[in-house]
C-alpha cells in the first residue's frame, strides 16, 4: 500500500485561510493502492462533494521528530 495526500477540491463553507486556496488546506492522509482507490475512500468520507473531486497526490512523509518544548511561568523556554 502507498500513503496518499487527497485534498477537498469544495470551498469551505467557513471563513479560513483555505477557503479558496487548496494549497492552505489540510491534507488527509490516505493508504490506498492507487490513486482511485484514495480517491474513492474521500468519495465515502465527503459523499457530498464528490462533483467538486478530491485532489490525490502521492505522498513520501520523511521522519519527523516531535519535541516538547517547556516554558517557567513568565513563558521563557527551560533548557535541560
């Protein structure tokens, strides 16, 4: 199986950055074995906008490290 980035082609309904630029929306991550099927898994998701589309692009994530980053009370950052 491959991971697959689909985007809501619809305008958001609600006032947002993304609500006519796709390129400030989020992605939803799909693991399909194709495009259409990824596709076809957003048609079930967002039934009603399916005449707008999905776009499916494939999707290569690189390792991502999560930090915690910790702050004293006055919200300076705590070296360890």
């Amino acid at each position: 199986m491959r991971e697959y980035r689909c985007t809501r082609n619809a305008l958001y309904q609600h006032d947002c950055a993304g609500g006519d630029d796709i390129r400030e929306r989020q992605g939803h991550y799909i693991h399909a074995n194709s495009e259409e099927e990824a596709w076809q898994i957003m048609a079930m998701r967002y039934p009603t906008e399916t005449t707008a589309g999905f776009t499916v692009e494939e999707w290569e994530g690189g390792d991502v490290q999560v930090i915690e980053i910790k702050r004293d009370k006055n919200g300076n950052i705590i070296e360890e």
